[in-house]
C-alpha cells in the first residue's frame, strides 16, 4: 500500500511542517530540494519520499540573480494580487504580478487593499482594472471590512488560494481578515511608504469556509521567470489587437498596418500599455535564453563526466 499523501504548510531550516488526515508532523528535508509550500508529498513520517506532479507553481527567477527558477509555492486555484491603494500602484508593477499569477497556470484576482485610505477609490479602481483586463478586480480593507465579503465567495472547501504583493501592500493583516484571528504577523508601513518584510516565509493556512490560503513574503523586485503565453495572458488587450496587424510577426513598431500602433493613435490602448508589453516580452525571451544556456551547460558537463568515468575505467572487454 502506497504511504498517504500530506500537505506542505510551512517550510524552514531544512525542515518542513505537513498537514496530514491523522494530524500535522514535522520532516526533515534534503539539501537543495525545490519542496514548495502546497505541495502534496509522500513520507515515511521522518523523511520525504516523493513530491507529486504540481498543477500549478507560482515561480520567479532566484533571488540571488542566478538563471535559475525558484518556487514559490504550488498547487494553488486563486492568487490575490494585492495591490496597495496608498502610495498609489504604478500600473507597471500590477502588470508584473498579474502576469506572473497568469503563468502559473492559476486565475489571478487583483485586490486593491487600503481601501479606505484611497483619496479617489473610483478612478484608482479604473485605474488598476485598465492594468489588469480579464481580472476581477476588488477594493479591500481589512480594516474597516469593506469589500471583504466579496471575497467569502473564494473561501470554499478544496480551493487553494495565494496572496502576493511587495512588502507593506497588507498581505498578513488581509489572511487575517480572512482567517477571522491573527496568523500572521504584520507591521506599519515605513515613513517612505516602504513596506517593512513581516512575513519571512510562506505558510499555509486553513480558512473557515474549507479552503486554505498561503501568505508569502513581499517581493520587492519580481524577476519574472515566465513564457510568452504569460505575458499573453496579462496582456489580453494587445494580444486581441495583434490578430488585425497585417503581418503575422508585427513587431508593433514601424510596420505598416499594425492595429496596435492604430489603437494607439486613436486612443484606444495607451502607449503605455504597450512599452509595458514590450519590456515583459524582452524579459520572457531573455528568460528563454539564459534557460536554454543553463541547460546546454548542464548536459556539456554531464557529458564531460560521463566521459572521465569511461576513460578512468580503460578500455572495454567482453
């Protein structure tokens, strides 16, 4: 009989906490293991066995600048992206992490949390919708509660759900919220509208209408490890337009009968929209590259193991 399935709720120090049907236990973990928080493992109690294929994996390029990609967590259905209302979001950085959201393989939610600090809450809610068509969007505060009984439809039984945002953007004090008793730390914003990192790790946590969400870490800078189809998906505005370019490989640009240019200079889409959608696809295919490179290494230096353990071992003999 194969061991039963548990749950990855929380990981540090080599270790990692586990949810299971017979209670929560704690395991050892093997150095450098790419385990994420929502992954579903098998153990013998003491030691991992196995890691299950994931649905879905929220992943950003390794912090340490290395080409490689890292794992934020995985076999997550929603992810709320939270998006401070004070200082005001740069449309930029929306776009960055709903694209992310979009490559993982999940549905993204844009949460505009802070709500009620929001001098015009209208037009900023306009605004954050135009950097995230095709999102539901939602104004949020945690502290005064509006708007978050939108959110009780998301809290249902099997449904794993994620928040992401930069550091200060109210992630802890919103799984609070949700939660219904404090699980999280939180902290006050600095005086430079800065957010102070209170979460320093992920971890799971169960809801009380059946779902669980994860909390994580602020990402000041989001290196996005993502495909074309990524940027596509955060992009839906754009992607639409191309179909009515004249050529199939529009660059956008100077080339006659481009329907991007055009809804530009009609108005339609804002310039912006498009120098945004152009330094994502720089990234992605930056991404694809330095993918590519790393793997040519890595199998030039298996093959140059490969080699050395054939010519230490001397020539064959039946």
């Amino acid at each position: 009989m194969s061991p039963p399935l548990a749950r990855v709720a929380r990981i540090d120090r080599g270790a990692a906490d586990l949810l299971t049907d017979s209670g929560n236990c704690r395991i050892d973990i093997p150095p450098g293991s790419d385990l994420a928080v929502g992954d579903w493992v098998t153990t013998n109690g003491l030691h991992l066995l196995a890691i299950e294929p994931r649905r879905t994996a929220i992943v950003r390029a390794a912090a340490s600048g290395e080409s490689r990609a890292q794992i934020l967590v995985a076999n997550v259905d929603t992810v709320f992206v939270a998006v401070p209302a004070v200082p005001a979001p740069r449309p930029a950085a929306v776009e960055r992490l709903v694209a992310l959201a979009w490559d993982s393989g999940a549905t993204p939610v844009v949460l505009l949390t802070k709500s009620d600090l929001a001098v015009a809450p209208q037009e900023l809610h306009a605004a954050v919708a135009g950097s995230a068509p095709g999102c539901d969007v939602h104004a949020v505060s945690a502290e005064t509660g509006d708007g978050m009984p939108a959110l009780a439809a998301y809290d249902e039984p099997g449904r794993t759900l994620c928040v992401i945002g930069r550091s200060g953007a109210g992630k802890s004090t919103l799984a609070n919220a949700l939660h219904g008793e404090v699980a999280m730390e939180v902290s006050n914003v600095r005086r430079d509208g800065k957010g102070r990192h209170t979460t320093t790790h992920r971890q799971l946590i169960p809801l009380p209408g059946g779902a669980v969400l994860i909390d994580t870490p602020g990402l000041r800078g989001v290196g996005l490890w993502i495909a074309d189809e990524g940027v596509a998906a955060a992009f839906p505005d754009i992607d639409s337009l191309a179909t009515g370019c004249r050529f199939s490989d529009c660059a956008h640009d100077t080339e006659p009968g481009c329907a991007v240019t055009a809804a530009i200079a009609s108005g339609e889409l804002p310039r912006r929209r498009l120098e945004s959608w152009r330094k994502l696809e720089r990234e992605a295919a930056w991404i694809a590259a330095r993918s590519d490179a790393r793997l040519r290494k890595e199998r030039q230096r298996q093959w140059r193991q490969t080699t050395m353990a054939a010519r230490r071992s001397g020539p064959f003999r039946p």
